[in-house]
C-alpha cells in the first residue's frame, strides 16, 4: 500500500480528509494536537494536522492525488501551507499501528471515551463511552468536541431536555444521555452521521434514550432546556431560527465549531433573536458561546 502523510493547518483537515476519501483512499487517519497530547499532555499546542491515507497502489496514483489536492488548495486565500509525503506501507502493520495510537480520551472531569478493543478500568465517578473511532475522523479529540462535553457536564442535564443539532457521532448526545439528559434528540443533515450514531448507542446501551433523525434545517418537535450545536459558522448563522425555535423558556444553547475570531459573528444573528450572551470559553484557536433564551 501507498501512504499519504498531508500536513495542514487544522481546520483544513475536514476538507483534506474527504477529499482523499473520494480518491478512493478506504483509510484515512487524523494525527493533531489532541492526539499528540493522548501520549504527551504537556505539548503545547501548534495548530497543525496530518492526514494520512491508505491507497492501494496503482498507476498515476500520485499525480492524481497532488492534482486533486493542489486545485483544493488554489480555491484557499490565502493559500495555506501544505506538505506531502508518499510512503511505502504494509497493510498490516498500518491497521495495528492505528489501533495502538487511539487510547483512552479524557474529557471534562467524568468523561472517559475508549475504543472498543481497549481495557479502561474505569474510576467509580467516571461516565465511560465505548466509542470506535473512525479513520476518517476522530472521536472526542477536537477542542470543539471537549468544549461542548465540558459545557453540558457542568450544566448538570440531568433530568432536562436536551437537542443536539449536527450530532455526528453522537458523542455529545450520548455523554448527555450518560448523565441523565432526557429526552435527547439529536440531528444531522448527513445520513451516514446518523447511522453511525445509531450504531454508537447501541453499543452503549443507550438505543432506547436517543431520538436520532436526518434533517437538514432542525425539524423535530418539541422545545428543549438544553441545545448544543458543534457546527460550522455558516450553518449556525443560517440555522439560527430554527434552533431558537426549539430552545424552552430560560434554556441554555452552547454553539461551537468555531474559531475563537468568529465568536463575535456567531452571537450577533441570536441576540438579535432575543437570547443573551451567558459565556465564551477558549482553547487554543478554538471556542465556544454559551447563551440563554430569556423569553418564553
């Protein structure tokens, strides 16, 4: 097999990563800070991502990929720096190597989100996730990701209602769960993200607390004492009515997905619906703002 090793700015890593899945490559991995620091807690943050991916190796292999990849970079002002490396890889030893990278994630102060073939004695406070990552994706490792677990864990969702709008894997709607969140609704525009979800709670014991659906604008019923989307900035603006619309009188919304220089972009389309800015959290170039709705 051939590997491709793309160095990048972190938030191009979506966008590399799918690019590379539609040439064809059936395993991709994510290395970034979060996952750097599983081994090393004390590393400092740099901002900076690989994406490697798996190819079977065939001919004009490499010209495709560094053509595909340069017309994704021209799109990008300004153009971002970018590195890449071939190298030679033995199928096996790609598989065990992957599996051996991924342990357990802390997140917060009780979550705990293990792959399925480690052992994790948990601590008796611990909420534990038997999450799989996919080599696509991480699961629990982007700043965005523990911002808004963190968030929910210290709003205490036991007992209330709680929206997940762009679920992915379900993580947050799960932890949420985990915790006594109920009902959880969660959404997502992609059918595949919701699969995966279904999948995700299954294997926790959780198929009977979640309400999973596809939607692309937040159709579901019902008003929620808690909403949290981890999404992108243009989704979260255009999306602004309608998960306004689902938040409960004095409910908290939790908004991520951002960069902390858009944070200021994000709250302006919902204070002008009526909510209130509660609080903005920051790590590294990532953030997160919380607000409430304070009308009925």
């Amino acid at each position: 097999m051939r590997q491709l090793q793309v160095g990048v700015d972190d938030h191009l890593v979506d966008a590399v990563a799918s690019l590379l899945t539609e040439l064809g490559a059936p395993a991709i991995e994510i290395v970034d800070d979060e996952t750097r620091s599983g081994a090393d807690p004390g590393a400092a943050p740099t901002g900076r991502a690989e994406v490697r991916a798996c190819f079977t190796a065939a001919p004009g292999l490499e010209a495709r990929a560094a053509a595909a990849l340069s017309a994704l970079f021209g799109a990008i002002e300004p153009p971002p720096r970018a590195t890449l490396q071939w190298h030679d890889v033995v199928e096996k030893d790609w598989a065990t190597a992957w599996q051996e990278r991924w342990q357990p994630q802390r997140i917060g102060r009780r979550l705990v989100v293990v792959p399925s073939w480690r052992d994790f004695d948990a601590a008796p406070h611990d909420v534990v996730l038997r999450l799989d990552p996919g080599m696509a994706f991480g699961t629990g490792t982007h700043e965005t990701t523990r911002l808004c677990a963190e968030a929910i864990e210290q709003l205490d969702p036991d007992g209330r209602s709680l929206l997940d709008v762009g679920c992915g894997t379900g993580i947050l709607a799960l932890f949420a769960a985990r915790l006594g969140a109920r009902p959880v609704v969660a959404v997502d525009d992609d059918p595949d993200a919701i699969a995966i979800a279904h999948a995700n709670a299954a294997a926790n014991g959780l198929a009977d607390r979640l309400r999973l659906a596809v939607s692309h604008d937040v159709g579901v019923a019902g008003r929620f004492d808690l909403v949290v989307a981890n999404i992108l900035l243009d989704a979260l603006c255009e999306l602004a009515d309608a998960i306004v619309r689902r938040m409960a009188p004095g409910a908290t919304l939790i908004l991520s997905g951002l960069l902390v220089g858009q944070l200021d972009a994000v709250r302006q389309p919902y204070t002008a619906r009526g909510l209130s800015e509660l609080e903005r959290r920051v790590r590294g170039e990532w953030g997160l703002l919380a607000l409430r709705n304070a009308r009925g």
